[in-house]
C-alpha cells in the first residue's frame, strides 16, 4: 500500500538539492534550548540548507570552543557536514563562525560599576541589575569576544561585553591586565538570547588561598 506514496515522492527527493560538504553562509535560524535539532543556513546563492546537530557538534568562535546553543543568528559561518543516511538532511559535524554578530547592549553609566560592593537591592541595582550569575576559576582561554574559564564544574564560555569591568585588588583597570591562568571570580548575566555576558571580572589577592 506504501508503493504509490514512493512514487509521489521520488521527483521530491530527486529534486533536493544537498549543501557541499563545506559551505559558507549565513546562520539565519536554529533550534533554541536544546541538545540536538536543526539550523537553517542561507548560502551565498541565497539557497536555504538546513543541518542537524547534537552534543557531539563542534563550534569554534575565533579558537574558542562552544556549543551550537551559542551561535546566534546573523552571524556569518562555515559548516562542515556528513551525509546521514536516509535523511534529507547532513550532520553538521564542525560550525566555524566566521563574522561574529554584535548584540546591541545598553551602555551604562561608569557610576553602576565603579563599586563592587553597593548594597545588595538598591534602587539602582533593581533598575539596571549587574547580573544573577557568578563563576570562579581560571582563565583557561580568551580574545576581545570571549573569555573561557575552567571551573570545578567544567568549562564555561562567557561573552566580553563593551561595558565589561575587570577589577584588580579593588582597582578598575585595562582588559589586557587578564591574562590566561588568572583565578578570577565574575558576576555575570544572561541576554536576550539566553548567552551568558561578563559583567565584571574581579581578580586579586582576596582570591588567592589563605595560608595557615
């Protein structure tokens, strides 16, 4: 009873058109929340392809590794595929971001930060919220986008904001005093797009171990 339906759908499958194996584009869509799904990528033709992913797909951001969850659409990309069979569709096995996009961010006053020890629920705090999450580790890697740090839990990647502070021994100083194999502590919060951003990165001798 299935034969007539194989027919009807063989000029659909004959007809498809499967991405290379490498192809360059635009991420224009993917599945959010998620282990595994799919991605939608606009290639330079304008020919829309889509992929599937899981936990085992790599995403590189500039040498940074992270996950597909991370990616953001806009962003321009490079996705190395497999053939799957019976499927219409390739595995992405590899996602290369090559122009990441910039997330417009708020830019906030000097006077929200200057201070990383405001009471906790001030007024200022409930209207421009410095972040609801904190990590402690080592720099295990960094560039201007990104910052990668080894925690006890594993790796986490956090994104560099505009605005990002980095404190040392109380005082505000320059990005390029944080350097690989730094302990730090860092508050930091989620955006719109549920990635997490650095809002301050404190380091210092309040970090070091205390020794008896």
């Amino acid at each position: 009873m299935r034969t007539p339906w194989l027919f009807l759908l063989a000029p659909l499958i004959a007809s498809a058109q499967f991405p290379p194996p490498r192809l360059t584009g635009v991420l224009l869509e993917r599945d959010s929340n998620a282990a595994a799904g799919e991605f939608a990528v606009r290639a330079q033709d304008n020919e829309v392809y889509r992929f599937q992913f899981n936990t085992r797909t790599s995403v590189d951001f500039d040498g940074l590794t992270s996950e597909v969850s991370r990616l953001t659409p806009g962003e321009r990309v490079q996705v190395v595929s497999d053939e799957v069979s019976g499927s219409l569709l390739r595995y992405a096995r590899a996602v290369y971001v090559l122009s990441p996009v910039v997330v417009p961010r708020l830019q906030l006053a000097d006077t929200r930060i200057r201070s990383a020890a405001r009471p906790a629920g001030s007024l200022l705090d409930r209207i421009l919220p410095t972040g609801t999450l904190t990590y402690a580790g080592v720099v295990s890697r960094l560039n201007d986008q990104r910052l990668v740090l080894h925690t006890r839990a594993g790796e986490e990647t956090l994104l560099i904001r505009r605005d990002t502070r980095y404190v040392d021994n109380g005082n505000t100083v320059e990005a390029a005093q944080l350097q690989p194999n730094m302990r730090v502590f860092i508050r930091a919060g989620k955006n719109l797009y549920e990635q997490v951003e650095a809002y301050q990165v404190i380091w210092g001798n309040i970090l070091e171990p205390k020794r008896q």
